[in-house]
C-alpha cells in the first residue's frame, strides 16, 4: 500500500480519537500491524482493510488508497480481486461499486458494520454466495443483495468469474452506532 493508505487510516483514527490499542482491540488486528500500515511500512489485504474500516465505521473506500497515475487502485484478499468503480450517496445511504475477479478459493468475510449490505451481479462465470451457511449458486446475469453485516463467504465454480459488488452503508447504522 503507499503513503495515501497510511494517511486515510491515521486520518480516520484520528478523527475519531481512537489510540492504536482501541482501534487494534475493536478490528481483532494487532497494534503493531496496524502501527505499520500507518506508517507505509506494510500493505493490507481486503480482510484487513474490512476489519478496519467496520472499527472505524467508515466505508471501506475511504481506507482504499489510490494506485497512482491512470492506473485504478485494486485490492485484494483470498478469493476476490477487485477494483472501485464508483462511490455516490443516496437517501442518506452511501453506495459502493467495485469490478471483482473471484477465484476458487473461498473468501470467509466477518461481519462488515451493522446494517451493511451486499449486491452482486455476476457477469462471467458461476458463485456461490452470501451467509453463511446459506450460500446461493448464481450464474451471469443473477443478482443477489444479503446482508453483509453477518459472517458470509465468496467463491468462483468451476473456475474464475466476474461480478459487480456493491457496498450499501446505511447512514442510519452509523448514527446508531455513534449513539453507543
């Protein structure tokens, strides 16, 4: 990860007056890894950049840093690879998209944020989805929107596929986050 990730994390830690022992105790991620990716001397994968982003209560593009130039930054984790599309805000919720490549081993997600959920579209290939232990088989053109506020897996049939992944935060989950 560069510079930009580094500053996004301490940014949002900051701003929420989080010490790196709070922010390691509500994420699960030790204090030590999360001091080097605030100080750019260690890149995070898409499990790490969830845990944090769900502590700090934030969506997860505002932790994704940019890739620099005209390429589009890419994050990834066990099985999915993706890349932000869009971000834009509707009715209070805040809405992500993201192009993913999903390979065959099985991503397990915790819990993203209360009242988070997920939307993915398949464009190539087949998956498996959703809550665990209640995935779905979807093939192209199948959507499926699940909360992603419970532990839920990802995972390509039969070989790789292509989805469209949106993130929809609820801006009413967040204040009542707050209000704890």
């Amino acid at each position: 990860m560069d510079d930009t990730f580094a500053l996004r994390l301490r940014h949002a830690r900051d701003e929420r007056g989080l010490s790196l022992s709070e922010l390691a105790r509500r994420s699960r991620i030790g204090k030590g890894t999360i001091s080097e990716l605030e100080n750019g001397r260690r890149g995070a994968r898409l499990d790490t950049l969830f845990a944090l982003s769900t502590a700090l209560e934030v969506p997860l593009g505002e932790l994704i840093p940019s890739a620099g130039g005209d390429e589009p930054p890419v994050v990834a984790g066990d099985s999915v690879i993706a890349t932000p599309l869009a971000t834009w805000r509707s009715g209070g919720e805040t809405i992500e998209a993201y192009r993913a490549s999903v390979t065959t081993t099985t991503q397990h997600s915790e819990a993203h944020g209360a009242g988070v959920d997920e939307t993915v579209t398949v464009i190539r290939g087949r998956v498996a989805l959703g809550p665990e232990p209640l995935e779905r088989e979807l093939g192209p053109g199948d959507s499926l929107r699940y909360p992603g506020d419970v532990p839920h897996v990802f995972t390509a049939l039969g070989g790789e596929a292509e989805v469209i992944l949106l993130m929809h935060y609820p801006a009413s989950a967040r204040r009542e986050r707050h209000a704890q």
